[in-house]
C-alpha cells in the first residue's frame, strides 16, 4: 500500500466556544488543501470522522453537511466509531484511493464538545460502551481505572509510572502552539490533582474539547510543494473487540490493538523497531502504558519504567505523542483519529517546529474506539 | 466494476417491539451467510448503515457492536447519511471489496425506530436536514410537501397521481410477506385519508419501522448454492447536495440523484432503458414520481401518467418498487438501502416470489438521505 499524504492541518484544540464546528472544518480543509497545491475541484469524496453530532447537536448527514459547506457536491459519508471515528474516517479514505473508485479524497475529523454540559457529554460519551456497563452506571474514567488496577497488580506499575506519561505529553503540549493544554506539569501536580476514578486522577484523564483536523489523501500522486519529502500511508488497519470489559480475557491489553498492530507491520514490511515516532490513544495515562506495551514497542510489564526513564520523550526513541497526545494536545473524539495522521505527517515532512524528531522517516497512528472495541493503526513513511 | 453478492436477506419489518436491534441483525446476517455458502470465518469486515441508534437508542459504535454480536473481532465500522445510511454502507462495502483489502466482507442496514414516541423520531429524523429548517419548525413531511406543490404546479401533477403511487406499492406489498403493510389499498382510501403536510395525506408517507437487511459482497467469488444465476454490483455512485431546500435550484428534481445516476450508468455502460426493475427512495410518493423522472426512465412531467397507467406495475417495465418500497414495506431508515439490494438480489436471482419480475437481469437502487442531500445508486446485473 502506498498512498500519498498531500497536505495535513489541524484547528487548534480546546474550549473554542466561539467557533462552530463549519468553521473549524473550513479552517483545517483549507490549510490541508493549500499545502496539498490541489484545487478543491480535484476532490472527489469526503469521509467525516464524528461520534457525537446527532446526540449533542441534533445534525447528522455530516458528509453532505460539510460537502456543502466546502461547496463540494461529491460523494460524502460520515463514519462513526466511537473514539475511533477519526482513524475509521481515514480508514475509509484509504480504502477509497485503493478502490480507485476516487483518485483524491478529503478526510475530515471534527468534534464539538464543549458547549454542552460535562454530564450530557459522559453521558453520550458512554453510548461507546456496553449496554451493561451503561446500566450498571460506568463512565470511561471507571472503565479505564479498572484496567490500570489490573496492570498495577499484574506488573506493579504504579501511580507515579502514570503520572510520568502526563508530564511527559503535557511538555511535547508546551511545545506545539495548537494544543489545549501548553503549560509544562509537574510528577507532583499529577499526583496531587483530584482523584476521577482512583487510580486515575484529573491530570491523568484527556480533557473534553472541540477540534477538526483533516488530510488530503491521493493515489501515487506527488505534492506539487517546495518540501520534497513525500509522506505515504503504508498499512491501514482495523481490528475490533467485545465493547464491554467483562467480556475480555485480560484488562491489561487491548487485543484489538495487538491484532490489528501485528497485520499493519506486516502490511507495511516493518518491525515496531522501525518505528521513530508515534501517536497513540492516550485518553488517560495507563492507555499509553498498554500501547506502548500493545505496539511492541516494549515488553509487556516494562512500558513503564522506559517512559519513566524518557525513552519516549522527545530525544529519545521511539518518541510517542509529540502532539500532546490526546491528554494534553485534547481529544476532540471525532477529530482525533485524523490529527495523529496530521502529526505524523508534519514529523515526517520535517515540518513539527519545536517539537520536530530528528530524522523521522517512519510513524505510526493508534486510536482506540470506547475502551478497546476498536482499534485503527495506520503507518506512515516517507521517501 | 464487478462485485459478487453472494447473500442477502432481510428481517420482516414493521413495529417489531418484541425483538432487539441484535436479534434483528443476526436474523438477517445469519440468512445472508447461509445463501453465501460463506462461513462466517470468511468474513472480513462489517459496515453497518445506520442513522439513530446514538440519539434514540444511546447506543454508538455499532460497528465493533455487532461484530461482537456476530462473534466476528473484524474490521468494522459504522456509516451514517440520514436515510441514505444503507447505501452507503453498501458503498463502502463495495470500496473495500474493489481496494483488495477485504475479500468478502459484511453490509448490514438496521434501525429500531418504533420503541420511541413518534415526536421523538420525528425530531432525531430532522438531523438529517439543514439546521435552517430545524429551526424553522420543518419537518420531512412538510419538506416534502413543498417539493410535491412545485412539482403540481410546473407539471400539473395531481394528488391522484401520487396516490397511484401508494396504490402500487401497497399492491406489491401485499405480494411481499416481509413488507410492513400487507394490505393493498384504493385510490379512494389514500385521497380520503387524514392530511399530514397538503398535498400529502397519510397513506402518501412511509411509516415509521424497524427491520435489519444484511448483503455478502465478495471480489469475483461464484457463490456455492445451487441456484446459478450470480448477481453483481455493476456501479455504484454517490453524489451529494445542499441539505436544505432553500439552497435548490428546482424542487420538482433531487439533483444529487441525477448526477449519481449519470455517473452510474455511465460506470455500468448501459442506459435507463436497460433496467427492468428497480428500489427507489419512495418516502413520500411524490419522492417516486420524482425519482422516476430523475433517473431517466420517463421524461420529465411524464412520470405521473406512466405510473397511473401502470407501467411501473408488476407486469409493466420498469417495475418499481417490487418489495412495496419505503411507502409499503417499510422504511427502517438505516436498513433500507440495504434492503433494496437485497430486493434486487432476490429479482435478478429469480427467487422474489409472487413479486418475481419475469426475466428480470438488469436492476437499479435508489437511495436518498434527507430531502435529496445524498443520493446513492447501485446498478445489479446478473450473468
């Protein structure tokens, strides 16, 4: 597979209460097609990644919402899947391009959260999970303090091993201008921060925000740009699991994300050991120790102490969430999946500003739907 | 463009209070595999067309949803665009068959609707039309209502003419042991019947259902049953415009649909004279005198006549609407593109029953979202 990334932005993220969703997609389609040096009649379908517009703001049809928006009448679907939307939504796009069904597409991501009041929104949040889970009255913090118990007691990682990964992506945050949160924090203001769901506290929880991101995919085509550096989409896969965590064989892992990780190095002919940076799904911090754990990038049990130690800070290797991550960059759910495409995109072309790895030539996505019912890996190389 | 489909099937649909969107999927997933002669082990990944299961059910991701339902951990995802939610899932089916990254994969249409208050669908159905019309107080009956005046006015259309409409399609219907509506009815009782938006009374809308349809496309695969005709999707396009009226050029036609229908048969290198029976999107009648001027089968302002006079009753040709159409069978928003796949399916393969259209090889798929904001077709053939 080998699909080109022509052009990739992001709105900034965060409580834009100001901005309507049109807005914030027009901001971001209009970035990523400028830097593609397509015109917007090249475009032949848009593919809308959105989990909660119908719920929160009573407006579906989103495909043929922004196709009309961007005054583009082409063919237009929005996918849903939960968290996982964005990277379902880019999933979607890909299968497009190697259908050759349409030549260059638009991927769109977009999610407006913060006009809505914090309970409304746990609440929809929760229509990712399980009926009886709904029922039983869970919320994602709960469901997420269930598993980093369960890594605790399995591999004694500890409440300090989760608080070095939000101080981690809250730094790589301070470094990039489009991120909710952009002030540095410290091991202790994690560890001190109001308890969510014991272990998880309020610096160990992604917070709610509003965003879009979108990419220009196309088939073989090269970028009509200055920068020479062409970004491909190497692997893109989907792997799904039981929505409910009663039904999984063990809370320490996503299976989903393993499965789907293993086919995508396949796919793409790479080990994790190629991978120099990535962005993963870390609604809350014990998820970037599982994927870490789940990408292979560290033996299971040992994802800890190496973040800990820095391995995955910028400096070292692989660095993971340059962004922020979903923790400190923000979590737009719809728009998440898109922005990790968007990330790994500007590392590879070598334009990341402050936040830039040195030499990036492979990067890898991993957006995660509810607590580990989907998972989207792309991989992303370029020449 | 040569996509097999191997199975098909759908669930009864009507006011099914007594069964769960779950027992209604695996119903028809499960008659789908069987025709197939797939195992569910072949399968590779799930698109899910639905519109309302966030908003009235709570209930997202259903794509990981039922792929836990179905014991298939696959790929999978859901696709939403209004009432064209099935169609587009059939076309994301038929993207992910002709990428080559799946090789037999799972659509699967479905909608619960009648568990809730009428209000309360009519209000979640509204996010499919523009937020203008939302808060102007429009609902769908009454959208439709404006583009049947237009139409009476510009072609002298009558309200016996759209009533003709509801009198075939519930005259197939009654031929159709699946349909919603199984009694035929009179001219006489649809002109009389209670007034929803004027022109159109009662028995010129679709009603409010709950049904599931499941398809089994596969790459070039025969299927493993004893009846020989194979059936495959030959085109299949989608075209998008403005989601409100307002933004129209002209009512009395849905443009999205003329252009994908171009595009389609263009795609399947034949004309609207080669199509012997087709499913079009006939939520109000006026939609089907429109839809049949749209795709080309009678001029424009000729529609009327040509199905007053039975022509597009069984034993005419085109026949349209053989399963009883939105109007009669049913109208489960999120399953009914899928079904009219299944419907053509039947048809072509020569097992429709009492409905059968003799000799029927060529047939056609109509599907609209909102008030003509997405429109998707698919043309079928058989060998």
């Amino acid at each position: 597979m080998k699909i080109a990334v022509l052009g990739a932005a992001t709105t900034k993220f965060g409580e834009l209460w100001h901005i309507s969703p049109r807005d914030l997609v027009k901001e971001a389609v209009s970035e990523a097609l400028d830097q593609s040096g397509c015109s917007r009649s090249q475009i032949e379908a848009i593919f809308v990644g959105n989990m909660l517009s119908g719920v929160l703001g009573g407006q579906e049809n989103l495909g043929a919402f922004f196709a009309e928006e961007l005054n583009l009448p082409v063919s237009a679907m929005k996918v849903e899947g939960a968290c996982a939307s964005g990277g379902l939504a880019v999933h979607a796009g890909v299968m497009a391009i190697t259908s050759s069904l349409y030549q260059t597409i638009l991927v769109v991501g977009v999610e407006k959260m913060t006009d809505h009041k914090p309970e409304e929104v746990a609440k929809s949040l929760m229509g990712a999970g399980s009926d009886v889970e709904r029922q039983a009255g869970a919320t994602f913090p709960g469901l997420y303090a269930l598993m980093a118990r369960a890594h605790m007691k399995k591999y004694g990682t500890t409440e300090k091993d989760m608080a070095s990964v939000a101080v981690k992506n809250h730094y790589h945050a301070s470094l990039n201008s489009h991120a909710q949160f952009t002030r540095p924090i410290t091991l202790e203001q994690v560890l001190t921060s109001s308890i969510v769901a014991s272990p998880l506290k309020l610096l160990d929880c992604s917070p709610i925000s509003d965003g879009a991101a979108a990419v220009v995919l196309s088939k073989n085509k090269k970028q009509k740009t200055k920068n020479k550096k062409q970004v491909y989409i190497t692997a893109s896969v989907v792997a799904t699991d039981s929505l409910g965590l009663a039904e999984r064989q063990d809370l320490t892992t996503i299976d989903a994300a393993v499965r789907a990780a293993k086919k995508a190095y396949k796919m793409a002919g790479i080990t994790p050991g190629d991978i120099d940076v990535a962005e993963v799904h870390d609604c809350f911090t014990i998820a970037e120790i599982i994927a870490m754990e789940d990408l292979g990038f560290f033996k299971k049990g040992k994802a800890a102490a190496s973040i800990r130690e820095g391995k995955t800070t910028l400096g070292g290797r692989p660095v993971i969430n340059t962004s922020g991550g979903l923790k400190a960059c923000g979590h737009p759910v719809g728009a998440t999946g898109v922005k990790q495409i968007v990330e790994i995109y500007k590392q590879l072309k070598g334009t990341a500003g402050k936040k830039q790895v040195k030499g990036a030539k492979i990067g890898l996505t991993h957006n995660v739907g509810g607590s580990g019912a989907t998972a989207v890996i792309h991989i992303l190389r370029r020449d």
